[in-house]
C-alpha cells in the first residue's frame, strides 16, 4: 500500500478538509476499514457470541475468535494468552487487582519508573498501599530515560513486579525492555509492560521479549475506541483467579460453588463490545498491509522534519529531541501549554497539551505541562509545515505582552 | 492574527496574569478547585461579613485566562453586597454561554471573548465557581 494517498482511507479528513491532527499519542484516526467491519458485524451478522446454537451466532463467534487469532499472531503469543479488556489502563489494573492481589507480600518492592502513564503506575501505588508493599523508582538519565545501568542498581532480590513502559507517552523514548526483563527474570521478578504507545510504531514480539504480561488500546493503533489487550503468559494466567464472575466465563454453576471455563475466556467475563474486537483485526490487517518498516520511515521522515524546521526557532524548549518515535513535546517560552494550544486549535492544528496523564514526568521536567505533537501515516510534510507556522506565530503573539 | 485571538488575550488579562491582584491567602473561609486535567488549581477566599463582601483573595496556578480571572475576581466583587455579587456571578456565567453581558461586570467584561473557545470556558470559571460556593456559605475545612 502507498502512503501518499493513505488520508482518502480516513474519512474524518473529508469532513474537516483543513484539520492538521497532531495528537495520535492520544488516540489514532481510524480508517474506513475498521469502520465498515464494525457496521459489517452489526448489520450482518449481530448477534451475542459462544451462546446461541445458530448459525448467525456461530458466524460471530468465529469472527471474534479470527479477531482474537488475528492479535495474538501479531504480537507472537498464542490464542489463549490474549485477553480482551476495554482499554491498556484496564488491562494494567487487571494485571494488579488479579497477578498482583494474589502473590504480592508485605515488604514486596514493585519497581517503576518515572516515564509511566497514571495507568501504568497508579495500581501498583494502591496495591502496595494496601499489601504494605514498596514502590520504588528507577532513576532517569539526564535526557528522562530508563537505561539499564540504573535499573541494575535499582533491581535487587525483593524485587517482584516491574511495572515499565514500552514507549513513553510524553518523551517518545523506547526503553531497553529485552534487557531489563532478562535481569528482572533473574533477580525473580515479573514484568508487566504497557506497550500502549509503541503498538503503533513497531512490531512487538512477546516470546522474543519474553515479558510476562503486555497490555495495549485499540484506539492508539487505528482500531476502536472501547477494546484493549492484556496478553498474559500462559502459566501466570492458569493460576490466575478471574475479578469478575458471570455471563460466559463459568462452566459448571450450583447453587453454592462454580467452576471456571479455561483461559482466556475465563477473564472475560459478560457480552464483550464484539463490534470493536473485530474492528481491532481488521485495525491489525491494516497495519499488516503497510508494514511497520513502512510507518516508521514514513513518521521517522516526519520527525526529523519537524526538528529541522524548529532548529531555527526561538523562545521554545523542545524536551526530546533525541526520540525515536515520532512525538515532540515542548513549550513556548513562559506561555503556559494551554494558552498556546488553543493558537493551534484556531488554525485547526491539534495538538495536546498538559500533563499527558503522566504528572511523575511533568514534575520530573519541572514544568506546568508541555505541548506535545505526534505524527503518524495520515500526516503530511503540509502538516509539519502549519505546525511549524504556528509554533512562530505563538512565539510572536505572546511576545507582545513581555 | 484573527480577532477572536485578540479578543480572548486582552492586554488587560495579561496584565493580570503577569501582576496578579490580591494574591495570596490571610486565613479567611475558602474554597479549593482544581481541574485535574490541565492542572488549573485555584483557591479563592472570601471576608464575607454583614452581607458585604469585604475582601476575596486567590492563590494558585494554570494559565493565563485561569490566574487572570481569579485576580480579575478579587477587584470587581470587592465592596458588593452579597446580592449584588451573586447577579454578578450569574451574570459572568451568562457572558461565558455566549448570551450576553453587562455592564455591572466592570472590569470582567474582558473575558466576553472566551465565550468563543468553549474548551477555555472551564478556564475562565474555575475561581467564580468557587466564589459562588463562598456566596452560598460553602467552605472547605
């Protein structure tokens, strides 16, 4: 597939023939595709799936489990380690309230960084509030990155959850994660990654990774809004029990005991949103038909545009230059992010700006919040040019009131 | 640069955002609110004694409509009876839906703009939200 007319597959440019979308690290546009297999299940074939003993039923029900195949040959895991939550936050929580509520202690240390999403971090803080366990943070390198240098020397035997992120959110960093879960396996620990961000970006590979659990949205990868991912390996979910009990996950119910069908079905507790399961592989078959080398040279091009045109400019502080995903965050100068935002937002460039549900890393920059532009496959060299536009006449605008 | 632009960011506001007005808390009833979502945090405080209110200060952070706003507050409100500074509040509320203004919002009339970008109204009502809770005889502990 060519990427120089990849836009017509997204129908939300036709509707806002001027919108520069900037903002994919919050979520990604979705293509026509996706959109057309969701309208497919619901005026073809929607109905309620591994219930009904008719044909229509047993069309969604293989559909949906094509989707769940569809995933877990994308990420190299087998069909019973991919779980089906709304979201990566509600795959993170789960991988806490479910691995971490039956096997972490008292005086347990759970490792993190200060580079996570709240999702990443905040049910660990809470577990450990409540086990009387520690939470403890790997230091960041000058630039804000994890590198395994520190992570050894925060890395000891007491050591049994490593909650690290893939990509992060706001610097656009890729930790070293083939590392840091080898030594986290050999000092005992687990590790449970949230590959949200770098879903997008590149081919993640959880055998060759060897990660215990990874967990990812939908949305961020040009798929639905309401369905996310939690892989798991096998022999941490078989002993796994689920949070939730009722329709679809039991397999013998009496009146004082039930048992549980086999994984992954036992997590899944009640009518999933179907429609956007399958919209997920139809989102994976769209990626596969590009290729992740494809995207990345594609974003990569972007990028390194962007930060050249920028170069030049002053009265801004770009945070990370040296990232290897396409996302720069940055401010103006003494203007606050969402004072400059809404410049952006009236020449239709969308951008985010805050604290990008990441605080740890905001306060670590120790500033408000900063602008943060993302680019990905529907963006153009125009883009980063209006971008780049409005970077100026923000500089210039508020210039004015100095 | 369009008008509307010119029209949220008065030099006025910017005035107010650089040198805030009756900045800093002296201990009087208050009210904390926060949008934690941009990071806009304001605590207004309020001297409200024999229907008059007498003083109201701010202490805070966010940008510039969020901070000017709360120091804009403190000025016009001072002095009003209760009544009177409860219209105003209804009346500033009224500007930000984009039905009108009027006059007795004095120098508050600067923020008739923001009713422009609805993604800033939040901004530009954070500290008259929590005015209105003082008004009401609502303070935190």
């Amino acid at each position: 597939m060519c990427l120089d007319n990849i836009r017509e597959q997204f129908e939300i440019y036709k509707n806002n023939p001027d919108l520069v979308y900037l903002d994919t690290c919050a979520t990604s546009l979705k293509p026509k595709c996706v959109l057309d297999k969701m309208e497919e299940y619901y005026t073809k074939y929607g109905v309620n799936i591994h219930r009904g003993v008719y044909n229509l039923s047993y069309k969604a029900s293989s559909e949906y489990d094509e989707a769940r195949e569809k995933v877990a040959n994308f990420i190299n895991s087998n069909f019973n380690e991919v779980i089906f939550k709304r979201n990566a936050s509600e795959a993170l929580n789960y991988v806490a309230l479910t691995y971490g509520e039956q096997n972490l202690k008292e005086g347990d240390v759970v490792l993190t960084t200060e580079l996570e999403h709240h999702s990443s971090v905040l049910p660990w803080m809470k577990l450990c509030e409540r086990k009387k366990a520690i939470l403890r943070y790997v230091k960041l390198n000058d630039e804000g990155r994890i590198t395994v240098e520190e992570f050894k020397k925060a890395l000891d035997n007491k050591v049994k959850v490593v909650a690290i992120t893939l990509v992060s959110n706001v610097m656009g960093y890729v930790t070293p994660i083939k590392e840091i879960i080898k030594l986290s396996h050999e000092a005992g620990a687990i590790v449970s990654v949230d590959a949200a961000q770098a879903v997008a970006h590149f081919k993640i590979d959880v055998k060759d990774l060897d990660c215990d659990f990874l967990s990812f949205s939908a949305h961020k990868m040009m798929g639905p809004t309401g369905v996310g991912v939690l892989f798991g390996k096998d022999k941490h979910l078989k002993k796994m029990m689920p949070l939730e009990y009722g329709g679809d996950m039991n397999d013998e119910v009496d009146k004082t005991s039930v048992t549980i069908k086999e994984i992954p079905y036992c997590f899944e507790a009640g009518t999933p949103a179907i429609a956007e399961v399958l919209g997920l592989g139809e989102a994976i078959d769209f990626i596969n038909s590009i290729g992740f080398d494809k995207i990345e040279a594609h974003c990569k091009a972007l990028h390194e545009y962007a930060l050249k045109l920028l170069e030049d400019v002053k009265g801004i502080t770009i945070y990370n230059k040296t990232s290897e995903c396409s996302i720069i965050s940055f401010n103006v100068d003494g203007v606050h992010p969402h004072d400059a935002s809404t410049l952006f937002d009236e020449n239709n460039v969308c951008l985010r700006a805050g604290h990008h549900c990441a605080q740890l890393i905001t306060k670590w920059l120790k500033v408000n919040g900063t602008l943060r532009a993302s680019f990905y496959i529907y963006n153009t060299k125009e883009d980063v040019e209006k971008f780049v536009k409005v970077v100026k006449e923000n500089v210039k605008f508020f210039s004015q009131f100095n | 640069m369009n008008n509307d632009l010119e029209n949220l960011y008065r030099q006025v506001i910017m005035d107010h955002y650089k040198n805030p007005r009756n900045k800093g808390l002296k201990g009087y009833p208050h009210i904390h609110l926060k949008n934690p979502s941009c990071g806009d945090d304001i605590t207004i405080e309020a001297d409200i004694s024999e229907g008059i209110v007498k003083e109201v200060r701010h202490e805070g952070k966010g940008c510039s409509i969020c901070c000017s706003s709360a120091s804009v507050l403190t000025e016009v409100v001072k002095g009003k009876s209760v009544e009177e500074a409860k219209e105003m509040v209804e009346a500033y509320f009224k500007m930000m839906r984009g039905e009108g203004s009027s006059d007795e919002l004095e120098e508050a009339l600067v923020y008739e703009g923001v009713s422009k970008f609805p993604a800033r109204i939040k901004c530009a009502t954070i500290s008259w939200k929590a005015f209105e809770r003082l008004l009401n005889g609502e303070k935190d502990e």
